[in-house]
C-alpha cells in the first residue's frame, strides 16, 4: 500500500492513499456489511461500505481485516463515500487508482475546520486483476469520535 498527499477540490483535504487488499471479492469474505453494524465485527476491507466505522485506522500498507464498531461507540474512521470503477476499465496504476477515488472525497466546511482528514483506499493491481472495482474514502478526525459522518436522509413518506 501506498500513503499519498493530494489536494482534492477547493477545500485542499488531505488523501492519504492506502490500497485495498488483494482478495478475491467472490467469496464470503467479500459479502458487504451493513452500513452500521450493531456489535464489533472482524471484517475484510472489501466488506466496507458507506457508513462503516473503524475502532483504529490500519497503519499504511496493504489493509486485510479491520474492526468495525457501532458508530455510536468511539471509532477513529469511518468509509464516508464509495468509488466505483468502470468494470471494463483498464488498471490506471497505484497512483491513478487513489486520484480517481480521492476526486469522489468531499468533506463538508465544518469538518474540514475540524480537522477531518480524508484516507483514500484503492484497489492494488492484484485486486484489480481479481475484479476489485471499488475504492474508499475514509474521514479522519483529529482523536475518535462518536456518531456518524454519513448523513442519512429518508424520501417523503417513507
């Protein structure tokens, strides 16, 4: 796994780059988590969906398992977006991967003056040759938090 900096949009967040594992996604291993899980969880990074929250955020390199926790209890990350890869497209290489999924990172005004930072997770071309489509942001805060990045919103009358 590779950690870059990049500036993304106007607000210049922080993109540290950390890649996805190399895992098969066909198998049990890859079957996606709900959103927020009810009870701590070992879970495969390919399981990480939009709203999981991560009790600590892995070291950089290659990222295996990683626990997730209810994101009412204290959590040091959280998968706030995810990007999806064209399935016919061509590996775009390590650096290419984080870019394209780093542009799909936005944080609002308030948690940018936070000092929420954005993590990004691509696939590594091992996954990629797997048929690992899917890349990850991560919102960072400064020291854990309780509650959640992700903001739900419910259509009328549902």
């Amino acid at each position: 796994m590779t950690v870059a900096s990049a500036a993304v949009g106007a607000v210049a967040l922080l993109a540290g780059g950390t890649v996805l594992g190399t895992r098969a996604v066909t198998d049990a291993r890859s079957r996606p988590l709900a959103a927020d899980v009810t009870a701590t969880t070992e879970a495969y990074a390919v399981q990480l969906v939009t709203g999981s929250c991560l009790a600590e955020l892995p070291g950089d390199g290659e990222v295996g398992r990683v626990e997730v926790v209810p994101c009412a209890e204290p959590h040091a990350a959280q998968v706030v977006a995810q990007y999806a890869f064209d399935p016919a497209a061509v590996w775009p290489g390590q650096e290419g991967a984080h870019a394209r999924v780093a542009r799909a990172c936005v944080l609002n005004d308030d948690e940018v003056a936070a000092g929420v930072r954005v993590v990004t997770w691509a696939p590594t071309a091992a996954g990629w040759a797997a048929g690992d489509r899917t890349g990850l942001c991560l919102a960072v805060p400064p020291e854990p938090v309780t509650g959640s990045f992700v903001t739900v919103s419910v259509p009328p009358g549902g």
